[in-house]
C-alpha cells in the first residue's frame, strides 16, 4: 500500500564500500537487505556506492557535526542524485550482480 501510496517505482540502497571498493560487513549487511526488501516490495533494485556521502554533504550544506537527522537526510539525497545522474537503470529483482553505478560493479561473496 505504501509502495502506491508514494508512487515508488524502484528502490535504491546505499552501499558502504570502503576506500577500495571493497565490501564491508555493514555493505553486506545493506546488500541482504535491500534484496530482501526489493523482493518483499516486488520493486527493482539499484545500489549506490554510499562511500563518503555524509562527509559530501557535510561539506555541500555546511553540516559538518550535526545531529538532527539533516546531515544523513542530505547525505541520502546526493545518494539519489547521484543514481539519477549516474545510473544505471534499475536492475530486476532476481538480478544477480548489483551494480553501483557506471563500470563498477560490487561482487556479491
């Protein structure tokens, strides 16, 4: 009902990928679920490497420090930006290797 109710047409998960690239445990973690929660939704999936977001947007709306809640708000919205500029396209659900954005792609373990 809330998948109508907002009109949702694909989900996107932000991946906390190290400096590498690599898969951390918390991306793992992100990774089980947005599969889990696409599936549920019956909504395609996309992920987004999040690696350095928040301190992006630290920087972009001066939130260096807050606590509110803006800076993670403002940090998924360069999320979103960044899978609208970058693509790619939303991926099936049942999509085995999820992509991240243009050439990269996160190896599932």
């Amino acid at each position: 009902a809330l998948v109508a109710a907002r009109r949702a047409e694909a989900l996107v998960v932000g991946l906390p990928l190290d400096a590498s690239q690599q898969l951390t445990a918390q991306a793992e973690h992100c990774r089980r679920y947005g599969e889990r929660l696409a599936q549920r939704l019956e909504l395609p999936l996309s992920f987004v490497n999040e690696y350095a977001s928040s301190w992006a947007a630290g920087e972009r709306h001066g939130l260096q420090g807050d606590r509110s809640g803006a800076l993670d708000s403002a940090a998924a919205a360069l999320l979103l930006e960044q899978w609208l500029v970058e693509g790619p396209e939303p991926a099936p659900v049942a999509a085995a290797t999820p992509a991240v954005g243009p050439g990269e792609v996160v190896q599932a373990s």
